[in-house]
C-alpha cells in the first residue's frame, strides 16, 4: 500500500517519533498519534469510513493500562470502520487481538511495520 493514511496508538513517546518518521520517509501520513485510552476513545468516535486506512495498536496504553487496551482499541475500530481500515498489532510479547498482522516490539519494529503496510 501506497501514501497510507495511518491511525498510530502507542504511548512510548521516543517509539511513536521514530515510527512515524520511518513511516512519513516511506511516503505514508500519519494522521493521527494518539497516547492514551481516553483519546483513543475520543478519535474512533469521530472517525468516519475511509478515513485512515492502517491503524497501528500498541497492546497497552499508559500506566494505568489492564492489559487490554490494544484488544478495546481494535474492536472499536471495527464497530467504527468494519473491516475498511488494516489494523497492525505492536505489543511487546503478546499478540493484539483482532489485529490483521503483528509487529513484535521484540523485533525490529521500526523496519517490520513499515514493510508490512508496503506488502498491503
């Protein structure tokens, strides 16, 4: 995929600025960089369809996170968008479940996750 037009979930800063760099090198436009729950709320919920084409879930937002957060993310992403919008996990060792592909924060995640929006 091309000029993707991407929804970013992470809460580590320095992880989210590198990304989105790797990501706006490779011709992408990152949207939106969201950090916490409540803002991840916030935006589904004005999101209309088409309006991002990839959103990249990191499994657990902030401090205070239950581990779930990745797993709410994503169903309300689909509640949201259906199936229209390519959702890419990024947990550090577990999976982000409903996710369509998984970027391991124990590999190279920078690299991984720019190449598989460019397989899409």
């Amino acid at each position: 995929m091309e000029n993707a037009k991407i929804a970013y979930f992470e809460d580590q800063e320095s992880l989210r600025r590198i990304v989105t760099i790797f990501l706006r090198d490779a011709g992408h436009e990152v949207l939106h960089a969201i950090d916490t729950m409540e803002k991840a709320r916030a935006l589904i919920a004005e999101l209309e369809p088409e309006s991002i084409d990839v959103a990249i879930v990191d499994g657990n937002l902030g401090s205070g996170s239950t581990g779930e957060d990745g797993k709410e993310i994503v169903r309300l992403l689909r509640e949201r968008l259906g199936n229209s919008v390519v959702v890419i996990g990024s947990s550090g060792s577990d999976d982000v479940a409903g996710a369509d592909y998984q970027a391991s924060k124990g590999g190279n995640v920078v690299q991984t996750i720019p190449s598989i929006i460019k397989d899409l």
